[in-house]
C-alpha cells in the first residue's frame, strides 16, 4: 500500500470528522441524487419511446406500401395484388409479414349521436397481437364466418365513450361516395390504442366489405402493411422496397406517417442530455466543496506531510482518494435510489400520467445495464478530473504557517 492510499484510509475509515461532517454528508447525497436522476432520467425516456413507437408499429405497421399519386385524403386509391411484389418482400431478411389493408373515411350514427371516423379494413391475416393486449372490452373480428366477419367493427374506447356504445350494440355507418351509402354494424370489440390521434380517428374492419362498397376487383385492395424484423433497420428495409416494388407505388415509414410524434420524441432526447449535465455539475460542485473543506481541515496535516518531505502530488493523492472514496459511497447509493425506483415502477406502474397529453396511463421504465454502467464510469471520471483542480490547493499551502494552524 502506498504512503498516499495508507493516509487517504485512515483519514476515510479512521478518523472523526469534526465541522467537515455535514457538508461531506451532503456531498455524498448530492452524489447519489445525481446519479439516482440521471438514471431514472434515461430509463424514463428510453421506456417513453418504446412503448409509444410499439404502440405505433402495432397499430399502423412500420411501412405502408400505397398508389403513388395525390391522394393525401384516408381514402385510398387501389392497386392491384402484386404476387411477384409480395414473395420478394417474403423472401427478405427485413421483414416479419406483409398484409393488405383499405382505409376509408365514413360516419358512424346512433340514436342520439354522429361521430366521423376512417375505418381500417383489414382481413384474416392480419395480426392481432396489439389489439389483443389493447382491448378493452369484447373480441377481435372473427372472420371464420366470412358473411358475418362484415358486419362487425373494433372502435376505441373514445369513440364508445362518445357514441355511448358498447359490446354488441348495433349502429349505422355512413360511407361518403358518389352516392351515400350505409350499412348496419355491431361492436365487436372495444381497444385502447393509447395514442390519440388512433383512438379519435380509426375504428376497424373486414376490407372486403369496403372493397364491394367501392366497386373495386376483388384483387384490389388499398395497400400493404409490412412490419420489420429490426427496428434499427427501418431505414435498410424501406429503401430496400424502392427497389423491388413498382414505380406506381410508394413507401410510406412510420416515422413519415406519425412525424409530429416521432419529432416530440427526438426532442426527449436533448431533454435527457440537458437533465444528465445539470445532474453531473450538481454532483461536481457538491465534491469540489466538500474537498476544500476537507483539505482546509487538515491543513496542519499537509503542513507536517510537507515538512517531513512529502511531495505536493502525494499530498494530492491523499484527498483525491478520500474524495474518490465518497464518490463511491455515493455512487453505490445513486444506484439503489436509481435502480429501485426504477424497478419498482416497472412492476407496480404507481406514478401515473395524464394519457391524454402523454400517450401513457403511467410512467413507463426501460433499463438498460449498458446506461447504468456508462453513468456510473461516466460520473467517477469526470469527479475525479474535477477533483484535480480544489485538490491543488495543497500546493499554496506554506508548512510552517499550517503547522500553526487550527
């Protein structure tokens, strides 16, 4: 053990702190504090875009394949099933499934209410795994029973707030053409998308209702809904379909889709940076004056060291141990306060959010070991660095004047 490391133990372990106590104290919880918040800080918004942009990708698919023309209303225009286009997209390592839907805007009427909405049509391919985890009440359509299958629809909770409907009752929807057209619907199911711009537009059913209603080819539908394997691909995967799919048709990304929300969520990311410095220069500012204050109250200390022949760095090393020491006790209890907040969270879902204004009922946790550890190294180096500068104070620190002092 050297005569630094020997010094900076005693003093840690050892000795009795007299007006030092309190501020290395605070310190020591400014520390924990720092890094508790930065980790709850990226956990947070790591869950944030999670849990909304699979909210978004279950709904809506992460690319949509639709007639490339000037046609920016819900109302698709057909293209035709393009076998060949369907394989190549099978056959690819970046997608997971691709099915046609059909959107179209209609108005849904009951005794005592008019609610406009744009029906998704979709057939018995179509992956039900969001839906199911987001049904409120009732079934997703079942479309053992073809005849049957079109006259049910799935609509939000929202719109069955509004429409004061529920599982089972039956209402008329209006569909805007050349000539008014309606048909008679029962509630299938009831879901909760979370997502407002979902659950105020979009209720679902069978396409082939509404492929008959527009007088399409029974091979014509409104367009492709491709999920991807990989996320961190979407970008590979789309221009990988501009290659492949014919010039009448175009991609469309989630991201383009939804762009004012995948916009809110970038913007999350400058919010985690600016809290993870604010974090860092509290932990930083709280050290450096606890080891002023720790320095100022061994200066008699540093004078005898001095006098025997001690170096001004292995003085220096002596407090920089010390204070490495205190980041440390802080850094072990940043991660409980961090980490258990964050467990606990996860599993109990306690702090709740406003849905309408956040997307979610709860605050959602995503905890990545990878960001724990890069926080922890990350704030040890940098309060280490930091510490160089008050720790140089030693170095003005005259032996015969702080021999005397007390």
């Amino acid at each position: 053990m050297s005569f630094a490391s020997f010094i900076s133990s005693r003093i840690s372990f050892k000795s009795n702190r007299t007006y030092s106590k309190l501020i290395v104290r605070i310190a020591i919880i400014g520390i924990m504090l720092s890094l508790g918040v930065m980790i709850l800080t990226v956990s947070i918004i790591r869950g944030f875009k999670l849990e909304i942009r699979q909210k978004l990708r279950g709904f809506a698919g992460d690319i949509q394949v639709q007639n490339f023309d000037n046609n920016n209303s819900y109302r698709a225009s057909p293209i035709h099933i393009d076998q060949q286009f369907i394989k190549s997209v099978q056959a690819s390592p970046f997608f997971t499934s691709i099915v046609p839907t059909l959107t179209q805007p209609a108005i849904i009427k009951t005794k005592t209410e008019i609610e406009g909405v744009v029906i998704k049509g979709v057939n018995k391919n179509y992956d039900w795994t969001f839906f199911k985890k987001s049904l409120v009440a009732g079934q997703v359509i079942d479309f053992s029973d073809t005849v049957g299958s079109q006259k049910q629809i799935m609509i939000s909770s929202y719109t069955a707030n509004r429409l004061k409907l529920k599982v089972g009752d039956k209402f008329l929807m209006y569909f805007v053409q050349e000539s008014l057209r309606k048909r008679a619907f029962y509630v299938k199911g009831i879901f909760d998308a979370g997502i407002e711009d979902i659950d105020k537009t979009f209720v679902v059913g069978d396409m082939s209702l509404l492929v008959k209603l527009n007088g399409w080819d029974a091979d014509e539908i409104g367009g492709y809904e491709l999920r991807v394997d990989n996320y961190d691909n979407l970008d590979a995967a789309s221009n990988f379909l501009t290659d492949k799919m014919p010039l009448k048709l175009r991609a469309y990304t989630i991201i383009e889709n939804y762009p004012a929300i995948f916009v809110w969520l970038n913007e999350l990311d400058l919010n985690s940076t600016v809290m993870i410095i604010l974090m860092i220069l509290v932990g930083t500012i709280n050290m450096i004056s606890a080891l002023l204050i720790i320095i100022l109250e061994r200066t008699s200390m540093i004078g005898i060291f001095k006098a025997m022949g001690a170096a001004n760095w292995t003085i220096q090393k002596i407090f920089l141990y010390n204070a490495g020491y205190l980041i440390g006790i802080g850094l072990v209890l940043g991660n409980i306060f961090g980490l258990g907040i964050s467990i606990f969270q996860s599993q109990t879902h306690f702090f709740k959010l406003d849905e309408s204004s956040y997307y979610m009922k709860f605050i959602p946790m995503r905890l990545q070991f990878g960001d724990v550890i890069l926080l922890n190294i990350g704030t040890l180096i940098i309060c280490l660095l930091v510490m160089i500068i008050p720790s140089t104070l030693v170095t003005r620190i005259a032996p015969v004047k702080a021999i005397r002092f007390k």
